[in-house]
C-alpha cells in the first residue's frame, strides 16, 4: 500500500483576500508550498514550520523569507477522519498572517 498523501484545502478568502496582495513570485511559489505539505505537513522538506501556540494552538505555519520580508503560511493538520488533509487558513506576512489566521479558525 503507497503513502498516504494530505489533500490540500484552501480557506476561501486566502484565495480571495491574501494571495492578491502577495507578490507574484510568492502566488506562484504556493503550489511548491502546497506539494510540500501534502507530502508531510509535519516535516516540510527544508521549508521551516513550527507549531503555534496561544489562539493558534493546534495550527502551524511554514516560514517564508522573501525579498527580506517573512511572510506566514497557517495551516491546520486533519489526521481524522478520513481522508487526511490540511486547510490553509492565511498567507501573508507575519503579522498579518497570524491577525488574519485568529480571525478564520
């Protein structure tokens, strides 16, 4: 039996809201972002993660440093039930990311 992928979701005003104020290199690296996670959304392949904590405890989000400016990718992680599957809830820089994030859950 093969591995067990993630499927990838996207919260609807990521699509709406973040991606249009992301620059256009960043839009287009989201589907790097997204193979990476439904992958192992654990261990993100050289890509940082870490797991947030205080309203975002149970979420985590990727690392993104571009053009000297950290931007944040917050996603959650759906082990059950099935299928497996992660939801990505903001993609923005840093703080906004989380504002954003805390807003959405």
């Amino acid at each position: 039996m093969g591995i067990k992928h993630y499927q990838i979701k996207l919260h609807n005003l990521v699509t709406q809201d973040d991606l249009p104020d992301l620059p256009l290199e960043l839009r287009k690296d989201l589907i790097k972002y997204q193979q990476v996670l439904s992958l192992d959304p654990h261990h993100t392949k050289g890509i940082f993660s870490h797991n947030l904590i205080g309203e975002l405890k149970g979420y985590r989000a990727l690392e993104i440093e571009w053009n000297n400016v950290g931007y944040r990718l917050v996603y959650r992680i759906y082990e059950k039930p099935a299928p497996k599957r992660v939801v990505i809830i903001s993609f923005a820089e840093h703080d906004p990311a989380y504002q954003k994030a805390k807003q959405r859950k």
